[in-house]
C-alpha cells in the first residue's frame, strides 16, 4: 500500500494582490518517464509522488500537466467556492466515451437539468420509505452467505456487487434487475467490468488510441456496450407497461417523451441509466469488500460490531431508525471509507485563470483534488495509516475541516446517492457481523486498484464462519 511521507503544507507566496503567483513545485523535467509509467500501472503511487512536494505540485505526465492540491482549503475552494469555474477533467472526459454523457460526467445545463431530474428519487423521505428493501436485500445476503459455511472460499466482491444492484434496482428503479439482464445481475457486473477498463484505458492513454482498433478489451467493451443497451431497452420496456411512479426510471422515461427528437431522449435514458447503474452499484461494493477486508484484520473490531448489531438488531431485520444506534458500525463503514475513499480522485479542468492555495491555475489546467491522499494526509490525521473508527467519534470529530473528509465529494457536485450508500453499507454490515464472520484466504493481500471506484483488485476470496 503507498504510503504518504510526513511533510510541511505549502506556504503562500509573499507579495500583494496584485503580484504574480507561482506555479506549485513537482517533479522536474526528467521524471515525465516515470510519471507516465504511474499513470499506468501505480496511479495511486502518482498522487502520493505529488504530495512529497507540499499540498501543492504540478505533474507534468507528455503533453498534460495535472495541478494537484491536497488541503482541505484548497479542496473546498475548488470544489464548492468557484466550482463555476471548474468543469469535469481528466479521466471523467475519457470516460464519457465509455459510458456517455450521464450525471457522473456530464457539465453545464445537461449536468443542471439531470440532477434536477434525479434528485427526487434520492429525498429524505424516499431514503426512510426504501429502508425496508435495503433491510431485505441485507438480510437476503446473509441468508445465501449463511450456507456457505464450511464450504469453500467466496468472492466477496461479486456478491457485493448483487447486492448492491438488486438494492439499486428495486429501491431506486422499482425494476427487477436480475430478470432485465436475463438471468442474474451477475452479467450486469461483469459488462461493467469492461466498460470501466475502457474508461481507465482511455484516462491513460489520453484518449490518443483509436476506438476502431480490433484490441482486446474494446472488443470486450464494445460487447459490454451492447449487452448494458439491451438491458436498458428492457427496462424502458417493461417499464412503460406499468403506470408511472415517482422512481429514477419513470422519471427518466417521462423526460426523454417531452424531448422534439426521440433519438436525443433515448440516448439520454441510455446515459444516464448506464451511469446510474454504474455509479450506484460500484462505489458501495467497493466499500463493503474493503470493510468485510478491514474487519477481518481487526478481532476487536469485528467483537464490537457483533455486540451493537445484537444490542440493537437482535433478531430482526433492520430499520431506518437504528441508524441513531448503529454508531458504532456507522463509524467502520466511515474509517474505510477514508482508508479506501470509494471515490478516490475528483478531476477538474479550470475554465478561467484562477488562484488556488496561492499558486496561480492557468486557463485549461487539469486541477485535481484526491481524497485518497487527503485521507491520509499526516498534518489531518494522527497515524494516518492506522485502521482507528473511533477517529469518527463524536467528540474527536469537532474541529476537523469539512473539507478533510470527502468519501462523497464535495459542493454542488456531492454524490447525490451519499444517504442512500451509507444506509446500506451499515445495514449490511451490521446484519452480517450479527451472524457471520468472514475471513481472508492466508497470504492472499488485497490491493487497491484504483478504477473509477477504488475497489480490492481480483476480487477478495473468503470463507464464511458462524460467529
């Protein structure tokens, strides 16, 4: 796991309002070599690399130069107080290839007019009103992970991922998503698979390889693409065969009917919903395989999980109110999830000259905020490295900047799913610590591979036991 050097944050420079900024300090000339190489095969050892030279650096990767900032100052400033003047940047221009023109990676007035659409869906009193799916999809899990006991080694990460879209489907698109994809959400997972390789392939590739080329995994993505249209036209199918509702697909399908051109209203179902089933599986399987992996680690973690989930729960399912009592599981799944921030990397591209931290920002520059490196930053957080949910006590929690911990984001911008993920990882975890213990298969490590979620590369085998 990289880990981050202890080191001073970077100064202002002197001089008055009007005096000429500086560019942030990074690697010379010399290492573009090298950086290029981390862009591929060590990205999050890239970041770390910027924060060896303050809380400012500039990267310069060929023909990009990426302007990374690690303060919560200039986090906040970038994220929330001129977010105007920040657009979507590198790796999420790249992916709009991959997986269109959605929320996660649309701009301007489409970005306005679709989280606008979407935002409903994901009110407060939809999240309580879907508290009873959640509840029944973790306790469903338990169950099939249940009989699985004395038997051999599971991946972990799939079964998050069925999980995770079965809570997606029946929550948020009031659709069976096992049955759209023809037979199990399994095949939704591994098209997804393909579409994310794609997207990190055009990130580091710059987006200089052609999409014609006959290469592997553009076959594979292509393939990917076509089964995740069909399984979008379905939806749209069946959906239309039942009176409207107040769900994220009803509502998609009724915005594409008030579009003049049909062809421009079912390309913008198709990217969104690809984005949706994208973004709301992903980031809360991710979290679940790192906090199944972490707790595993830690006995004494695992013991106190176990205590509040029978405290609490005993032995019925879970609802929306014990969430004021699951403080402790509600402070694990908040550990991981700075360990291992589900989404790790929040690009940009400035609009307009801008300053940020003192350091001036061009016109165009790749700006970069990575709550990766921000979560283990040495100056925020005491022994960074060290596994410690008690950091999110209360009472330890007081004067912390806002901007130090962003698993979500940040401003405008902030996931709009963030209720909805955290109450369905502490569901899950919970349930599942009041019965099981899982374990890790001995000498297999689980390496973050940062993709579009920072998920545990391979997949994380391991045995289910009785607590």
């Amino acid at each position: 796991m990289t880990q981050l050097a202890s080191r001073p944050r970077a100064a202002a420079p002197a001089g008055g309002a009007g005096a000429l900024r500086p560019s942030p300090p990074g690697p010379p000339l010399t290492a573009v070599p090298r950086l290029l190489r981390a862009l591929i095969t060590d990205r999050l050892g890239l970041m770390a690399e910027g924060t060896r030279y303050g809380d400012a650096a500039r990267l310069r990767m060929g023909p990009r130069t990426v302007h990374l900032f690690n303060s919560p100052e200039a986090a906040k400033h970038v994220l929330a107080d001129n977010a105007d003047n920040y657009v979507k940047g590198i790796g999420l221009v790249q992916a709009r290839r991959a997986i269109g023109d959605g929320l996660l990676t649309s701009d301007g007035e489409l970005w306005r007019t679709q989280r606008a659409l979407i935002r409903p869906a994901f009110q407060h009193k939809r999240i309580v009103a879907r508290a009873d799916v959640v509840a029944g999809e973790a306790t469903a899990l338990a169950g099939r992970l249940g009989e699985l006991v004395g038997r051999g080694p599971v991946d972990v990460g799939e079964r998050m991922t069925e999980l995770t879209l079965g809570v997606l489907g029946h929550a948020l698109l009031d659709a069976d998503l096992a049955s759209a994809a023809g037979g199990g959400v399994a095949r939704i997972g591994r098209a997804f698979e393909a579409v994310q390789a794609q997207a990190m392939f055009e990130m580091v590739t710059l987006s200089a390889v052609p999409t014609w080329l006959p290469l592997a995994g553009q076959l594979r993505f292509r393939r990917a693409r076509r089964d995740l249209e069909r399984i979008v036209a379905r939806l749209v199918h069946e959906r239309g065969r039942r009176p409207p509702g107040e769900d994220v697909l009803s509502r998609l399908v009724a915005s594409a009917g008030r579009e003049t051109d049909p062809a421009v209203g079912r390309r913008r179902v198709r990217d969104e919903l690809v984005t949706l089933l994208l973004a709301g599986h992903e980031t809360t399987a991710s979290t679940l395989t790192w906090t199944l992996h972490l707790v595993d680690q830690h006995p004494d973690v695992a013991r106190r999980l176990h205590e509040e989930a029978v405290a609490v729960l005993g032995d019925r399912p879970p609802r929306y109110e014990d969430l004021q009592a699951l403080t402790y599981t509600a402070q694990v799944v908040q550990e991981v999830m700075r360990l291992y921030p589900p989404v790790w990397i929040l690009p940009r591209q400035a609009v307009a000259d801008d300053e940020v931290a003192g350091f001036h920002v061009p016109a165009g520059a790749d700006v970069v905020v990575c709550p990766y490196t921000m979560h283990r930053h040495p100056g925020l957080w005491d022994d960074p490295a060290r596994f410690d949910p008690e950091r999110f006590a209360p009472d330890r929690t007081e004067d912390r900047p806002r901007y130090a911990y962003i698993p979500f984001g940040g401003g405008p911008r902030y996931c709009v799913g963030s209720q909805l993920g955290t109450m369905e990882a502490v569901f899950v975890v919970a349930t599942l610590a009041r019965s099981l213990r899982l374990r890790g298969i001995p000498g297999r490590a689980a390496v973050p591979e940062p993709m579009l979620s920072l998920r545990v590369r391979g997949g994380l085998q391991m045995t289910v036991h009785p607590v």
